[in-house]
C-alpha cells in the first residue's frame, strides 16, 4: 500500500515568486524553512523561456515543461491551424469534457480534407493526439505527425475517442485528414507533447502550454573560462574564422551574445585552461545563422570532437554539452567544418564537475555560483528518529552521474553543517537512470529509524540502504544541494516498509 501521509507535514514545490517573507507561508510544521544562496544565479525564465539572472537568496523556478506544444488546443478556426478543403464550424454537442459547446465540427468539402499545425523544434519523440467523434459519413479519417508524409487511420466512432500517432523527428505538423468529401467529424482536444504515448490533455490558447519544471536546487560551480559571451576577446583563439558580438542572446538583450564566421573549411574558436587534471564538463549554447556544414564541440583541445550539427536550429537555441571527460588542462571551443557558414554563440562554460550546471556568465575572471541551500529546523517539523521524505525531481543533463545522496547529487534530506560531504546520507547511494533530460520525473524515497540504517529506493526499484543509522541528529536539515529540478517533496514521521516505498515511487 503507498505511504500514509495523512498527518505529515508537507511542503510543495515550485514555490512560486517566493521571497524569504512568504517562504513562511508554505509550513505545516512550527519551524520556517528558509532558503540562502549567496551570489546572483540563473535560471530559465518558463514566461519567456529566456535566460534570466535570479539575485542572491532568491529561489530559482526554472525551465519549461511543455505540457502540450500545440496553440488554441479547442479553436481549430484559428490561423495557427492550416485547413485545406476543410471548413470548421462550432458545435453544441457535448464535448469529452462533460461539457457543451466546447467541441468544434471538421467538414471536408473536397476529398482529402486536411488540418494541421506546424511546430519549429529540435528532433525528438513527440506524441500528436486529438479527440473525435463522428459526425456524417463513413470515410477514413486519418492523423498525421510529419505534415502529412505518413498518414495512419484511425478508427472513430460515434463516442469520443482519444487518438493520435507517435513519431521521433523535428518539426512536427499534426493533424487529421478527412478522407471523403461532405464527411464530418466532431474534433476537440488537439495535443502534441514530447514522449512516445499521450500524456494528459491541458488546454493551450496563444502559447504553448507549460509548467515550470520546479525549484532549482545546486551546489557550488565555478565556470572557469572566460568572457563566457564574448568571442571577440583574445581569451579564445580563432583559426580561420571571425568573432564579433553582434547577436541577441539567450537572455533576449541585443548584441549580448556572439557570432562565428567560417573564412575557411574547419574553422576553430577554442579556449584553453590551465588546471591540473580532474572531470571536467564544458557547455555552449549555439544557433545558426547560415550554412548547413557540421558543427562540432570539444573539450580536450580538437584531440575529440562532438557532432551536434543535428540538433541546430536557426530559430531555437541549441545547448551543447561535453561532459565528464577527465585531462588536464582542458581547451574547449567549436569547430565549423564549411567555410561561409556562422553561428550564434552564447553562455559558454567549463566547469570541474562529471555534468554540467545552470550557466555561469563570466567577463575578465572566473565566476563562482554558490550552493543553493533550502532548510528548515527538525524541531517542530521532522522526527529525526523516525520518518521519511518523499520527492519528485528531474535532472537536467543526459548523464548517470547522479547520486541520491552525494554533494554532486540529489540530498533530500541532510543536516546543514554536513553539506560539504553529505552527511548523514553518505553511506547511501542512488543512481538516477542514464537519460533522464530535465523533464523526465524520478520519485524517490528515503526512510530513516533509530534502530535501523538508511533506505532509498528511486522509481519502484530495489531498496538501497547504507552503514550510518537512521537517527537524522538534530539542528537545520537541507533539502537537496545536487543538480536538479525539485517539484514536490513531502516529509512524514513515519518509516515506511521497504515495500511500501516500493509502492509510492513506482507509482503514476
């Protein structure tokens, strides 16, 4: 059975435009949770979906999580629609939702009737689904992901009926094609989300549909190159190529960000650092601006390149990552393979770390960020001898180098003077499965007793308990100082089952 909560105190996040006076509000218990970072931050914006500086002790709601991409989900009447032989007309019928007057009318007056919507992105898995119901006529209704180069028949009825087609690709176009000529079909609904099934339906009107992908919880990085946006400086050696810091940037602001110019084949702009040798993660966010020739990125001075020409865009920027690659003296930068061909660049970085964290704008030195640090006092809120925290969080980076209980990453719960090596919780490691991307969400759960050792278990898998007892001993208690998106954590005075813990993890 999953875990009672019933008399738990409970904090969720995100914590929306919070301010230290209004943490206070989110409390069950009798302590207030605070929240400190001493240096500026950054996040991205989920109103703008641009980079945005967050001053010091602020929290960071950051990220967009699409729920669906799609504009006017319900008004199929719209420009952002293309209909071809079709015309659309409002309808009383009582719509999926229980509700009238929602749902709209498809009516083909020519054969192969069609509407769709196109969508600028990257390549990836994409679910496009659709709510229909049979008007007149007994022709194919079919859908379609990639504009109409594959289509798939669906069967539709006179009950509405969820569906859709799933496709890996860029630029998607969905939408439905009505084969006859004078059919017609109720529609309401229409859907596009990331993933390869349907995810649950929300509204979209002008904009895409979206929620924050919560609070941004991190450690202490330092981003070690420098002028980070500025590739004119001297700081980066360019081999047959130009700079000049003429493009708007990730944060929106005119000529804050760079641009690139190939004047011959496989032209260069690179950086190197001296350091002894470590793991070191460098990051690059890249737009194009002409040309179709590979780009490539590197961390270990041209030695290994990284192709990333597949993921580039002239309208969205790219954020490109070479991670966890022990040398020394790192020297990262990119290469364009054709002359004639430019890009955009900005927010470069490279920091000592197995993944890379939120960017680090830099200038003449290297920039410290310091450590996020959201706590609250056990006294009044937590049974440091007997209890359990549960948490949703996604990291935010394609890599396995996220511990459940390590600095590096996700501490759900921790005494506050323990932060540099993580505690109570050291004994206890959990790895979160290679892949997740920022918007895949990972549950996992922690129990500790006086009597017995810590346990975690992450997503319904195998319980994992280390050497240290469970007493969480007393003082301020953090919540998280690991790389990752904090959407929801909840604290019981209860010790869960290992089964038990099972349940809750694994479940929807």
């Amino acid at each position: 059975m999953p875990l009672d909560l019933n008399a738990a105190m409970s904090l969720f996040l995100p914590l929306r435009g919070t301010t230290q006076a209004t943490l206070k509000e989110l409390i069950k218990g009798t302590g207030s949770l605070t929240y400190t970072r001493a240096t500026t931050a950054t996040r991205l914006d989920p109103a703008t979906n641009q980079i945005a500086a967050v001053a010091s002790g602020e929290l960071r709601e950051d990220g967009r999580g699409y729920y669906n991409r799609l504009l006017y989900s319900e008004d199929f009447s719209q420009a952002a629609w293309t209909k071809t032989n079709v015309a659309v007309s409002n309808d009383n019928v009582l719509g999926p939702n229980g509700k009238t007057g929602v749902a709209q009318t498809l009516t083909a007056s020519a054969a192969n009737g069609t509407c769709l919507q196109a969508v600028t992105d990257t390549s990836r898995a994409r679910y496009g689904s659709i709510y229909l119901k049979r008007k007149t006529g007994s022709g194919n209704i079919q859908v379609t992901l990639d504009g109409g180069a594959t289509w798939t028949t669906v069967t539709v009825t006179g009950d509405w009926t969820r569906l859709g087609a799933g496709q890996t690709l860029a630029n998607p176009s969905f939408g439905i094609r009505i084969v006859t000529s004078g059919d017609a079909v109720y529609v309401f609904g229409g859907h596009l989300n990331d993933g390869s099934a349907a995810t649950r339906y929300v509204k979209s009107g002008s904009s895409p549909a979206y929620f924050p992908k919560g609070v941004l919880i991190e450690g202490q990085r330092t981003n070690l190159l420098l002028y980070s946006r500025d590739l004119t400086n001297a700081a980066w050696a360019k081999t047959s190529c130009t700079a000049a810091k003429d493009q708007t940037g990730e944060d929106g602001a005119a000529n804050s960000a760079s641009s690139l110019l190939a004047t011959a084949d496989a032209a260069t702009c690179l950086q190197a650092l001296t350091v002894a040798s470590a793991a070191f993660s460098g990051s690059i966010s890249i737009k194009r601006i002409t040309g179709t020739g590979a780009v490539s990125i590197t961390l270990d001075g041209g030695a290994t390149w990284v192709d990333v020409t597949a993921s580039l865009s002239t309208t969205v920027w790219y954020r490109a990552l070479k991670e966890n690659q022990t040398l020394a003296n790192p020297s990262f930068g990119i290469k364009l393979a054709t002359s004639g061909d430019k890009v955009a660049v900005d927010y470069t970085g490279v920091e000592q770390a197995t993944f890379c964290s939120s960017r680090i704008p830099t200038t003449s030195a290297a920039v410290t960020r310091n450590m996020d640090d959201l706590s609250l006092p056990s006294s009044g809120n937590i049974d440091v001898s007997l209890g359990s925290a549960f948490c949703q969080i996604a990291p935010v980076s394609n890599t396995s180098q996220f511990n459940g209980f390590q600095t590096e990453g996700y501490l759900i719960l921790y005494r506050a003077s323990d932060a540099t090596t993580g505690g109570i919780n050291t004994a206890v490691g959990y790895a979160i499965a290679s892949g997740a991307n920022g918007t895949d969400l990972s549950k996992l759960c922690t129990a500790w007793a006086a009597s017995g050792v810590m346990r975690a278990v992450l997503n319904g898998g195998a319980v994992a308990s280390g050497g240290n007892t469970g007493n969480l001993g007393t003082g301020a208690l953090s919540v998280g100082v690991g790389l990752g998106y904090v959407k929801t954590l909840v604290i019981s005075n209860r010790s869960p089952s290992d089964a038990e813990m099972q349940a809750i993890t694994a479940a929807a």
